[in-house]
C-alpha cells in the first residue's frame, strides 16, 4: 500500500523515545528507542524488522500501549496511550501474538482459551459459540477445539494464539517475533495464515527477525539502535525479490548505510 496518506491511521508515533532507566529525562540516559516516528495504515501488513537488542520488542509494547514514552506520543485508534483512562479501550484495539504461545495460555481447553477474551467482556454465549467456532475455522483448528493446549504443536499452538487474537474483531493484530519458536513448516503455515487474515481486511502489524517473515508483509520499517534506519514498499514484488531486497538493506544496516 504505497498510498498510505490516504489511509486511516490505527497507530500514528511521533517523536518516541524510551529508557528503562529511572533517570530517563537526564542527558546521556541509555535510550532503547530513539525519536522514532511511525505510523500504522488501516489494512496493511507492516513488518518492524531488525536484529536482537535493536529496540523492535520495545517499540512493539510502546505501540499497544504496555509501554509509555519517555517523551514524544503515541495514539492508537486515535487515543493516547499516555491517557490512563483509555488503556483498557487501547488494550481491546489490539490482538497480540506472542513468540511463545505458552505464555498465554489461560485454560485446558483450545475452545475454553480461545473464549477466554470475549467471555471476560460479557459477549452472550450464543455470540460467544459463534465466535469461538468462526476464529478457529478461520485458522484451521476447528478440529482441535476439545484438545488441551498443552498437547498440540508449536505451530498449532500459535495458530490457537492467532484465534483467540481475532476473535474479539480487533483494529489491529500486533504480533511480536511469531514465528521465533517455530521450525520450518509451522514458519511457513503461521506466515500464510498472517497473508490470509490480512487479505481478509485486517490490519497486521509484525515485529521480527527474520527476513523470511518480513518477506510477506506489504511494508518493512528497518531498525536499528532504537532509530528507524529505512523502509520498503513490497509494490509488485513477488516474495523473493522482495526477500532480496530487504537482505541488501539489511547488509546496508550492517555495513553502516545512511539513515532515513
């Protein structure tokens, strides 16, 4: 989506820095993101990109309103996440997907777990069946509703995770290094199913290092150091010249290329 000003914004940081030190506001406090300024479009697939310690899962919990700047904004469906008063309707804006599905785990069953959201909010039980079955058709698990989480696969166990993050019909899925704990095939089924839900209308916004996952997204935002390095436009590229691509900016991020 190369016309981005014409689209609604869902997350719009401006200015963003962060330290987890308490003396953050002093000059020389160790920043872990530096005046970052972004925006997420209605309906796109972005993908944050960089390598381990660069600020990515950082700037991930300040875009979803976990983290709060330590200056600059940041507005999520255009509510602040500085306001105390809006985090619960930031929190609900936003289905996250963790690296390890585990740690999100809430009950014994895959039906019971993937209902636990919406049950919390009041939806009724017969909008409640409805939803459950509709999420986990629309990730392939139907057939695994009555399992125990614990005994499915990595792979299955994300794709749970996928579930239960639609199916409170979010602005925005946040996924944070989805694809981390999974081997090669799981990968691969996990990042058809992003392509499938966004195609869908859903916004997708993935934090990554891998390559191989930024190569289905439509826009890749590099960072490195806590600051924005660079972005590309997938445009009419197919996923592997868009994978090159992004390996040559990567090199460049490496070899110390100029800043955006």
């Amino acid at each position: 989506m190369r016309d981005t000003e014409e689209k609604q914004i869902i997350i719009d940081a401006v200015n963003v820095r962060y330290s987890y030190e308490e003396n953050a506001s002093e000059a020389g406090a160790a920043e872990a993101v530096r005046g970052v300024s972004m925006q997420v479009y209605r309906g796109e697939f972005l993908c944050v990109l960089g390598h381990n310690g660069s600020g990515k899962s950082t700037l991930a919990k300040l875009l979803n309103g976990l983290f709060t700047p330590t200056s600059g904004s940041v507005t999520v469906c255009g509510m602040n996440t500085n306001e105390e008063d809006k985090q619960l309707e930031i929190r609900k804006s936003a289905g996250m997907v963790f690296q390890n599905p585990d740690n999100q785990l809430v009950a014994t069953i895959v039906e019971e777990d993937v209902a636990f959201g919406p049950e919390n909010l009041g939806v009724p039980q017969r909008e409640l069946r409805q939803r459950v079955d509709e999420a986990l058709a629309a990730v392939n698990m139907s057939e695994f509703a009555r399992s125990s989480p614990h005994k499915l696969s990595g792979g299955q166990k994300q794709r749970a995770a996928v579930a239960r993050a639609i199916i409170t019909n979010p602005r925005l899925i946040l996924a944070d290094e989805p694809t981390g704990a999974l081997d090669s095939k799981a990968t691969d089924e996990l990042l058809r199913l992003f392509r499938e839900i966004n195609q869908s209308g859903q916004t997708i916004l993935m934090v990554t290092h891998s390559v191989k996952a930024a190569s289905v997204s439509g826009r890749v935002l590099f960072i490195k150091d806590g600051e924005v390095f660079h972005q590309l436009y997938r445009g009419q590229d197919g996923d592997e010249q868009f994978y090159q691509r992004i390996t040559d900016t990567l090199t460049l991020l490496v070899t110390g290329g100029e800043r955006i």
